[in-house]
C-alpha cells in the first residue's frame, strides 16, 4: 500500500489498510491493527504499527508483513 501522496490522515491511512486485510480474509488482524493503532498516541509510531500488517515504504525488508499487495488503492 503507498503511503507517498497521502494527506497525512491517519484515520483515512488506517481505513485503507483495514479495508485491504478485510478483503482479504483477515478481518481479525484489521481490528488488531486499529486497536493498536488508537493505542500508539503518535503518527510515526501508528504508520510503523500499520506497516506491519500490510506492506508499506515503511516496512522493514527484515519484516514480513502479514499480507503483501502490489496492487495501488
């Protein structure tokens, strides 16, 4: 999922994100990701947060998120 070009609203980010593991078969993972997400109390650290469960600019090649996409949303 591209980060780069958005707005920098992290509800819209974390919506995309959730609606990606949603779609594919992880609707657990996506309330997981959220709660951790309201939890972080920072940007950064909820952008790093998402990056984990989808793959994102910020995702460490050392990580392997839990669902990669090629595909832009």
């Amino acid at each position: 999922m591209k980060l780069i070009g958005e707005d920098g609203n992290i509800f819209s980010i974390l919506g995309r994100a959730s609606s990606l593991l949603r779609e594919n078969g992880m609707p657990d993972r996506a309330k997981e990701m959220s709660e951790r997400v309201f939890q972080s109390g920072d940007y950064a650290a909820a952008l790093g947060i998402i990056s984990e469960y989808v793959e994102t600019e910020l995702t460490p090649k050392a990580l392997k998120p839990q669902i990669t996409l090629d595909r832009e949303r």
